[in-house]
C-alpha cells in the first residue's frame, strides 16, 4: 500500500513539474495537490512501519518546486491584450472588400419555363436497382370515408371527429377499455 502511494505522488509531482513550465500553469494546482495528498498517505503509512522512503521526500521536493513555479507565474506574469483597433479595421477593410465584389458580379434573372414545372401525378414510375415500378394516380387515392387496417374497416363520420367539452375529461373506466 505504501508503494502504491509513493508511486502516484511521484508521477502526481511529475505531472505538477510538467504543467507548471506549459502556458496553462494554473492547471498545475491540481496534480500538485493529489501529489501532496498521495504523498502525506504514503509517509503516514510509512512512519507507522519505522522507514521513511527518500522517494516520498523526492515527490515532496518537486510537488514544492511546482508550486512555486505557479506562483511565480501568477504574480509576475502580465497578461497583455493586443491591439484590438487593428483587427476591427482589418475586418471592416475585407467586409468592404467583399460587398464590392458581390456589387462587380453580374448575376442575370433566371426565366424558369412553367411548362417544366408541370408535374403529372397520375402515373410515377420508380426504378430500384434495376426495377422499375409503376404506380398509378388510382392507387394513390384514399377515400375519407373508410381506412382498412389489418384486415378491419374502420369508418370515420365527420361527427366523431368534433371535440365536446364532455370528452375532456378521463376516468380512470375510461383508461382500463384501452387495449395496447
């Protein structure tokens, strides 16, 4: 158990050491922080059997240094922001840029033919892989009066169709007739 311990504050304290040295040293709080944990575990554990290992100490030296490199850079580094007046005149410059351009393009009005609009739905063929299917404008037709579903007529009159204010309201007799 106490190797295990002392393994994870080294590579804990190593991952501190690394993230300390990138841009992001903030992050380095946090593997420095499991490495302190990891470490006062391992030397707890330790402690109780009467060797006290150099790698906990070793783990307990780079945890430090890492932390000091995070704040070092905390304190002394000035976060500068660039001119932002360059860029907004950039951006006008090619928005410009780009509105002459669509002014110089001549675009001529498109003269759509109606005649090729017409679409005669009375018979449309499909082709799948090589088949061709015909389906004529007959077929399509459903008649509102009566729906055939799984072999029962179902017919609807315009009557049952109207909400009354009465059949908005549901009883629970009402819930156990429904058949799923």
């Amino acid at each position: 158990m106490k190797k295990i311990f002392t393994i994870l504050a080294v590579i804990a304290s190593a991952l501190a050491i690394i993230f300390s040295v990138l841009p992001l040293s903030n992050l380095a709080v946090f593997p420095a922080i499991a490495a302190l944990i990891f470490g006062f575990i391992a030397f707890y554990l330790s402690k109780k059997t009467g060797k006290i290992n150099k790698m906990i100490q070793f783990s307990f030296f780079l945890t430090i240094a890492a932390l000091v490199i995070v704040t070092y850079k905390a304190v002394f580094t000035i976060t500068e922001v660039a001119d932002t007046e360059i860029i907004d005149a950039k951006e006008l410059e090619s928005e410009e840029e780009a509105m002459e351009e669509l002014e110089g393009l001549d675009i001529e009005e498109l003269e759509i033919d109606e005649a090729e609009l017409d679409f005669d739905s009375s018979e449309l063929e499909l082709e799948l892989e090589g088949e061709s299917l015909e389906i004529e404008g007959t077929e399509l037709e459903v008649s509102p009066e009566s729906i055939e579903t799984e072999g029962e007529i179902l017919e609807i009159d315009a009557t049952e169709l109207e909400i009354n204010e009465e059949d908005l309201e549901i009883d629970e007799s009402d819930l156990e007739d429904i058949d799923f």
